[in-house]
C-alpha cells in the first residue's frame, strides 16, 4: 500500500511539473488598454458622415469579442480573444476637406478605447 501511496505522488509531481514547464506564465494574466480611430467611407455633407460615423460606432459596440478582435486588428496568440471589449466613451468626429476638384468631403472617424487580457510573458 506505501509502494502505492509513492507512485500516486510521483506522478503527481511530474504531472505539475510538465504543466509548468508547458506553461511558463503559470496561468497568469494581465489587462491590456489600447485606443484606436476607424475612419469611414467620404460622404458630401457633414450629417452624413456623422450619421455614418455613428453606424459604425453602435456596430462595433454591439459587436461580439470575436467580432471585435478582426475589426479592431488585436492579434497574438497570447490575447484571451474572448475577453475583449470597449471601454465607455466611444465617440464620433467629421473632418472637412477639399477634394483636387474643389469640392467639399466629410470624412468620420470613430474613436474607441478597448481592454483585453493577455498571457503574462516569462520574463526570466
């Protein structure tokens, strides 16, 4: 019965200490934040481009984790993709500018700031 009792905890602890060695991070994580600005399509007048810019914005916080990560480009193997979200406090804003004919164009940008965790690096 001791020999059995040994076995059992050998095993045990060559078990923890493959699990550690295939995970140097030992499970650990940290929150990233990071801000980005998406701009849109030219429209010919500033309420379309808001209106645009704001399509955008309700998108993309309605969106799932997985949805979020591709549009918002958050790649690594380390990124627990499905703890990705937007902060609060998205917004929307037009630029005017003059096109090489002289016309007026509005262009929206959607401004987010968003949070995910990643995979602690082994730093040692």
């Amino acid at each position: 019965m001791n020999t059995i009792k040994k076995f059992t905890l050998a095993t045990s602890i060559v078990f923890a200490s493959a699990a550690a060695i295939a995970d140097p991070s030992n499970g650990h994580y940290v929150s990233q934040s990071n801000s980005t600005t998406i701009s849109t399509k030219v429209t010919q007048n500033k309420q379309a481009s808001f209106l645009l810019g704001l399509d955008k914005l309700h998108l993309l916080e309605s969106s799932t984790a997985k949805d979020l990560k591709k549009e918002l480009n958050v790649f690594g193997y380390q990124v627990v993709a499905s703890s990705l979200h937007l902060k609060d406090g998205g917004y929307v804003t037009v630029k005017e500018r003059m096109n090489s004919q002289g016309d007026s164009e509005y262009v929206s940008t959607v401004n987010v700031t968003y949070r995910y965790q990643e995979k602690a690096r082994n730093n040692h």
